[in-house]
C-alpha cells in the first residue's frame, strides 16, 4: 500500500524541481479552490500586467519610479492569487518561493 503524502511533503519535493512558469500556469488553470470567474479576472488581470511591462521596455527611458509602480502591481496580483489559494497551500508555497523568478520572466517579455 502506498503511504498518502502530505502537504510538507509535497512542498518538500517542489521545492526541490527546479522553476517552470508553464507548470505554474498550468496548476493554477486545474486548482479547484479558484473558481471560473476568479481565475478569469486574475487571467484579465496578469494580461494587462503584461501589457504595461511592455509599454515600459518600449518607451525606451526607464524611469526607476515606474518599474516600482510595475513591480507594485506585480505584489498587489500575487497576493490576490495567494489569497484565493488559501485551501491549495501547496500551490500557494510554490507561488510564493518562485515569485521572484516570475517577475524576472515577465521583465523577459518580448515587446
């Protein structure tokens, strides 16, 4: 019989792969604990985080004041998101752990 894992077990072997934004995406798209319209506004939401990154890599000066407001927006969605994974607290841990690699693959974003 196979020993059932929990969660700092799965925490545990998160932590340990290394980061995939697709894996991320994808879990977040499966979560039962977001429902459709949640996951719908947080999809509107990271779209137009998105947007604006890229406004700012095309405008070409970059003024340090705007990427703390972009990266402001940034915290305010994580924490939108970590706040409705509140009953996938794994989920929610690998969000949290891999949160300062996300914002560096969305400063990545082409323009």
């Amino acid at each position: 019989m196979l020993a059932k894992t929990t969660a700092p077990e799965e925490q545990a072997k998160a932590e340990k792969k290394p980061f995939d934004m697709d894996v991320l995406i994808e879990r977040l798209k499966e979560t039962a604990v977001i429902g459709f319209f949640s996951k719908m506004a947080l999809r509107s939401d990271a779209l137009d985080l998105v947007d604006d990154i890229k406004q700012f890599k095309a405008s070409g000066s970059q003024p340090e004041t705007q990427l703390t407001e972009l990266r402001a927006s940034f915290n305010g969605l994580l924490l939108k998101v970590l706040a409705l994974l509140n009953d996938d607290p794994v989920l929610a841990q690998n969000i949290r752990t891999a949160q300062n690699k996300i914002w560096s693959n969305l400063l990545e974003v082409n323009t």
